[in-house]
C-alpha cells in the first residue's frame, strides 16, 4: 500500500527536509523522499504541524532539489523484518542487513517502537544469571529481567567488558540446569562506535563461537546521527520477539548509550526545542525509560529481556544528566574506577558505588550458595572500611596504624589483586568466586567477621585452604 506522494520541498537544511502534508502523516512516521532522478532516500516525520511537516533522512541531502524532489508519507511507523534468521546475523542500525547475506526470509514485520507493558503482566525477576566475573556475579549479582547499566569513562575498558560479558554468559549459561541449552541468546547493539571497535566486537563473538546465538546491530560513528535513535529500538524489537514468540532468555548489551544521548541532543537541537541541563532535551529521562522499561519478565512467557545498557560518563561525573537519570530508572549501576584501572586492575569494577538493587532476590542456597549474600555483605563491609584505613594512613603513616587497621591494609590488596583482577578469558564458576571472598577475609581476624554466620567459616573457610 502506497501513501499520498507531495511533490516539492518548502526548505532543506542539511539532513532535514521540511515539506507540506496531508491528513495521513504522524509523528515518527516513514517517509520515502525522490530527488529528480527517482533516487529513494528514507526519513523520519520529526515534527507536524497544521501545514508542514519536518523530515529528517537517513543520510544527507545533497543531490535534493526543492523544486524536483517528491515526498511520499508511508503513514506506518518504521518496521523491523523478524523471524527464526534473526540469530547469527549482523545488521546496520536501521535493521538492514550488513553482513553481505540477504535479508530473512520473513513477512513478521514490527513496530520498532514495541507495545507498552502492563505493569500488572510483569513478574519479578528472581533468575541468576551467571557472567563469569567475580566482581559482577559476587557482590553485584545480575538477574534475570533486570536492567543493570555499565557506567565507565573514556578511555577504561568497557568495551572489553562487555565483550567478555556476552562470550563468558552464553557459555555459562549453556550449562545451566534453569536454561535449555540453545535457549539464552544475546541481542548486541552498538551505537556511534568506530569501524576498529565494531571489527573488534565482531571478531570477538565469532572467534569465541558465540556468534551464531547473538544478533548484532551495528550504527557506526560515520552513520547518520538519527540512526543511533533507530538502532536500539531495532534490537530491542528483536529482543521482544526472541523472548516472547521464541520463549527465549535473551541478553541485551546496548553500547554507548552516551552516543545515544548526544544524537538525541542533536535531533533535539534540529526541532528548535528548549534545552534542558547541559542542553539535552527536557524528554531525556522518558526517553531513556522508553528503552530501559522494555526490560523484564511477562506472565504467561517464559521468555525474558536483561539489559545491561553501557554509558561512558563525560568527565567521569556520575552526576551527569546521562548516569543520573540511568540510575532513576534501572535497578543498580556498576561503575568502572579510573584509578583501579591506572594501577593495571582489569576489571576496574569500583567496590562500594556499585550496587545491584535485585542481587537479594537472585542468589542463595537454590541459586548460587547460601553463603553468597553474607560473602558479598562482609566484602562490601570490609572494603569500605580499608577505604578509611587508606586515607587515614595518608595522613598519619602505616607505621603508626593500630594491628588490625594492618590486616585490613593487607586484606584491602589481596582482594584487588586476586577477587577483582580476572583475565579477559578467565571464566569463574560463582564457587571459584566465593572461594576467592573466602580467601581474602581469611586475612581479617575472625572477630571482625561480624556479617557471615560462624558455621559458614568453619565450612567454607576450612574448604578453601584459608
């Protein structure tokens, strides 16, 4: 079905064309823009009213002739081709393949825009999921349907990260007694990254196998800016139908959502809209929601979306509008550290910012193992306070620190170098991680092991050889 086509543009500027309109046009709908050679461009309505409409394509202008060019309102929003050929394909932000294959063979087409969950549909995500990195599965537990974003920097290692993230959770998962084999699958979606950065992503996932169960989309620094906005709904739309046809358990990693942001700012920008703080628009925090709350588990599905949304902090200020209002909306962060990562710790995950609010809920005797919340409370305890240790000892000396201020000095290193410093492809059993917890409180005199149970350290402590 063809729509109502306008011959001549009232204006261009730049990527943006602004046209006259008819009754069928609406807001966020397709347009097919022809310059005089019947060239076919795609856009975007951005902004209506009563006698114009603004368009903003998919690419630039050049070539557009005011006079000569023909608008063609589709009157449908943009659409994602979904089916069975979804997983092992590689496809450009606006779901177009970019693998060198054809498109899937498919009629399934869907708003990329999703539907709106009924809160009293949802359930409560209580699933473990296993990553493999001790600072991630032991004291910041990821869990099934949550939305746990990465807040980092320019510069740390977010995008080695999250590539271990996705390699370690599939193969990991495979083997989980809760999961099917075959059934836990990764959507991956990058947005305004470089070509060296997207072929590293890509060589990652194929080398380490995972490729053939994770769909990529793939926008890249030279796309239009307006496909950074088109990108994570497309993989989200393909998460939805992974999860909720395909009763899937699907993982989706978006990076970097702060390339996100800034594409937003500037289509914002584009519409003459009123700034909000540092000039993104004042919608900032329901757009983002609008991609983060298409996280979660359904009644009746048995099927769920985990996102772990990854934004680099400009400045390094988690009090940027971006982190800030991330933080509003999804259940935890955590936070790469500038200096763990400058004294060579990989990953930098910072012990006491970071938080995973749903970590209760996931972990214990029929998740993981019933020593884990009390391991992952007297880290935190103990972590915090050789924090304090440190700055005192900056002031006054070791020498002059008291003997057990000493052994929290000596449990503070152990800690770092052997809990949190993993490998890029060391993969660690949540037991493996645990043990090491063990490990390091065993440093600190029993006594002060006020938050784990006695039995558990004659237990655990014993086992491990500590």
């Amino acid at each position: 079905m063809r729509g109502i086509e306008y011959k001549g543009l009232q204006r261009i500027e730049g990527p943006v064309v602004i046209t006259s309109h008819g009754g069928n046009a609406g807001y966020n709908d397709m347009v097919v823009v022809l310059d005089r050679d019947n060239n076919k461009r795609l856009g975007r309505v951005l902004d209506l009213n009563e006698k114009c409409a603004v368009v903003q394509i998919f690419g630039n202008s050049s070539g557009l002739c005011a006079e000569d060019s023909k608008v063609e309102f589709l009157d449908k929003p943009m659409e994602l081709r979904v089916g069975p050929g979804l997983l092992g394909r590689v496809f450009n932000g606006l779901g177009e393949p970019a693998d060198g294959y054809a498109k899937i063979f498919s009629s399934d087409m869907r708003d990329i825009n999703g539907l709106p969950i009924n809160p009293f549909a949802r359930t409560y995500p209580r699933d473990f999921i296993q990553t493999g990195i001790s600072s991630i599965d032991g004291m910041n537990t990821l869990i099934r349907g949550q939305k746990l974003p990465i807040f980092s920097g320019n510069g740390l290692p977010h995008n080695r990260l999250a590539a271990q993230i996705v390699r370690q959770a599939v193969i990991l998962s495979s083997g989980d007694s809760k999961t099917e084999d075959g059934q836990f699958v990764i959507v991956f979606c990058a947005m305004g990254v470089k070509n060296d950065v997207a072929h590293y992503f890509l060589t990652n996932f194929e080398q380490s196998g995972v490729l053939a169960k994770t769909v990529v989309f793939l926008s890249l620094a030279d796309s239009p800016s307006l496909e950074r906005l088109i990108a994570p709904r497309c993989a989200l739309t393909a998460a939805e139908y992974l999860a909720y046809e395909k009763d899937m358990h699907v993982l989706v990693v978006m990076t970097d959502m702060t390339n996100y942001c800034e594409a937003l700012r500037e289509v914002s920008s584009i519409r003459g809209e009123v700034p909000g703080r540092k000039g993104y628009p004042g919608y900032l925090y329901s757009d983002l929601a609008s991609l983060y709350e298409r996280a979660g588990k359904i009644k009746d599905s048995s099927g769920s979306i985990t996102q772990i949304p990854v934004l680099s902090m400009p400045n390094d200020d988690i009090s940027h509008p971006i982190p800030d209002l991330s933080g509003y909306i999804t259940e935890g962060q955590i936070v790469l550290d500038r200096e763990l990562f400058q004294r060579g710790i990989y990953p930098p995950v910072a012990g006491l910012p970071s938080l995973s609010c749903l970590m209760k809920d996931g972990i214990g005797e029929n998740m993981t193992r019933e020593d884990h919340k009390e391991v992952s409370n007297q880290l935190f305890s103990a972590y915090a306070k050789v924090k304090q240790i440190r700055n005192l000892a900056s002031i006054i000396g070791e020498e002059e620190l008291s003997q057990s201020d000493k052994c929290y000095l000596k449990f503070g290193d152990k800690f770092e170098k052997t809990f949190l410093t993993q490998g890029e492809y060391e993969n660690r059993s949540i037991a493996c991680t645990l043990d090491l917890g063990w490990k390091a409180l065993s440093l600190l005199p029993q006594e002060e092991l006020l938050r784990v149970k006695e039995e558990h350290i004659d237990k655990y402590m014993k086992d491990t050889g500590a």
